[in-house]
C-alpha cells in the first residue's frame, strides 16, 4: 500500500503523443507533494494541460498543508509542553 494518493482527475498525456503521463499525488503521512513524468524524463504540454497540471499541484499543496497542519501540534500544546 502506498503512502501517496494521485490525483484522480488529472489525465495529461505528452503532447507529442508518446504516452508519457504526468502524475500528481500527496502524501498521507506527512503532506509532502510528489510530481512525476512517468516512462520518461520529460514531457510536453499542451497549455491547456500545463494549466491542468498547475491546478492539480494547487490542490495537492492545500491538501498537504491540511496533512502537515493535522500533524503538528497546536501552539499552546507546544508553550505548555515545555513549562
């Protein structure tokens, strides 16, 4: 079972149209973001799918922040902690 989950609705293919997929996706445990070009290095967009991939990163930082805020602990946690 993997730690990270892809961002479902994004499908972007090469705009050269090799097959190369662009894959987005949050870690669950800490709220990191992971961006992968899968089957190769690089890949090309359609603007329109630049756009998509942007968005799709957007969401997957506020979705990260969420993770990463739910494992901190709050500010008075921390000041009483260290009385």
């Amino acid at each position: 079972m993997s730690a990270y989950s892809s961002d479902q609705d994004l499908k972007v293919t090469d705009a050269t149209g090799n097959g190369v997929e662009v894959d987005v996706a949050t870690n669950l445990l800490d709220g990191t973001v992971r961006l992968s070009v899968l089957w190769t290095q690089e890949i090309y967009l359609h603007p329109d799918d630049a756009e998509r991939v942007a968005q799709s990163l957007l969401r997957a930082a506020e979705h990260g922040r969420r993770i990463a805020e739910a494992r901190s602990p709050e500010p008075d946690q921390r000041l009483s902690s260290s009385d």
